[in-house]
C-alpha cells in the first residue's frame, strides 16, 4: 500500500495540471481505476514497484477498462531510503499546486481512506522521489501482456489477478499524458 500511494503522487506530482488530476482521483482506494477522466475519456491506472524491474499485479478490470477506451498504466519505480524526501513534503507541494479549497479537502479524504490511522506514518516514510519521477513510464493497455480473457466472466468467477512484465512493452508518449487537461 505504501508503494502504491507512493506511485500513485509520484505521477500527481509531475502532471501539470494537479487540479484536474485530483479531480479524476479514485475517491475509494478500492476502485479498480486510480485515474478517469470523461472528457475527453481518459484512464490511468499506477502501478509501482520497489523492485528494479517492472513486473506489476494487475486486475482483469484494470486491463480491460469500461471507462474509456484512452486507458494507460504508469509504471513507478519507488526506493525506500531514509535519506530521501519525505512524503508529507511532496503531499505538501501537490496540496499548494491545487487550485480549490475542496479539491485539498477532496486530496486529503483521499489520503485518509487510504491510510487510515497510519496516515501520519505514511507522511514520515522516506523516499527517493527524484528518481521515482525519473522512472515514471506511460504503457497503453493493449500493450502489455496480459491473458486472454473477456468480460463478462464466467459464472462462478469474480476476480482475476495476473503479473505482467512491463519491461517488453511499447513505451507510450509521456508528454501527453502529463501535459493532459480535462475539459470538465
């Protein structure tokens, strides 16, 4: 979980336009997409990893997303390291690039569900978050292994989960996507 979140405000942190990004934030940290935007449609899910390789567990609903057919994975590398930054500061630096109130509010629930009551210990973990920002890798969905499977399910099933191996996946533009802006 302490990985994940780091990911997931590794790519918070290097999108331009913060606001929109937390607009399109999960609001329940069980949703199967960390990222989704209407319009235009968009979807990212994160995935991070304290491994130097960019082998991720994935949900067959993360890969075959019903939300928008722009769906893309980020892939994270996080180093734990006590001489790192700490993750209250860079919560600190995306709460002042926000342009509301609310969406500080919207942020920091988000923070919380998440958390929970170890939310003050997860703003004490130390990370190297330069390098982490550096690692950060755009994959479209259909570019990374995955099985052959369909939705819906088959009866009696409900969950699939699987590894994928980023590292033979197309790499897709980054720029884009961190420039991306909603226009909602």
């Amino acid at each position: 979980t302490v990985v994940g979140l780091i990911g997931e405000l590794t790519l918070l942190n290097k999108v331009e336009q913060t606001s929109d990004w937390v607009r399109a934030w999960h609001s329940d940290p069980g949703d199967n997409l960390d990222f989704a935007f209407n319009s235009p449609a968009l979807s990212v899910e994160v995935k991070a990893t304290s491994a130097q390789q960019r082998v991720h567990e994935i949900s067959i609903h993360q890969v075959i997303p019903t939300i928008a057919d722009n769906h893309y994975f980020a892939s994270v590398i996080v180093e734990l390291r006590d001489a790192g930054d700490r993750v209250g500061d860079i919560v600190d630096g995306i709460t002042e690039r926000l342009d509301e109130a609310s969406l500080a509010n919207k942020f920091w629930k988000s923070l919380g569900d998440t958390c929970g009551s170890s939310l003050p210990e997860f703003l004490n973990v130390r990370y190297m978050s330069k390098l982490a920002g550096q690692s950060l890798r755009f994959y479209r969905a259909e570019a990374i292994p995955r099985p052959e499977l369909t939705l819906p399910l088959p009866p009696g099933v409900s969950r699939v989960r699987f590894h994928s191996d980023f590292s033979s996946a197309e790499q897709a533009e980054a720029a884009p996507l961190l420039k991306f802006t909603s226009a909602d």
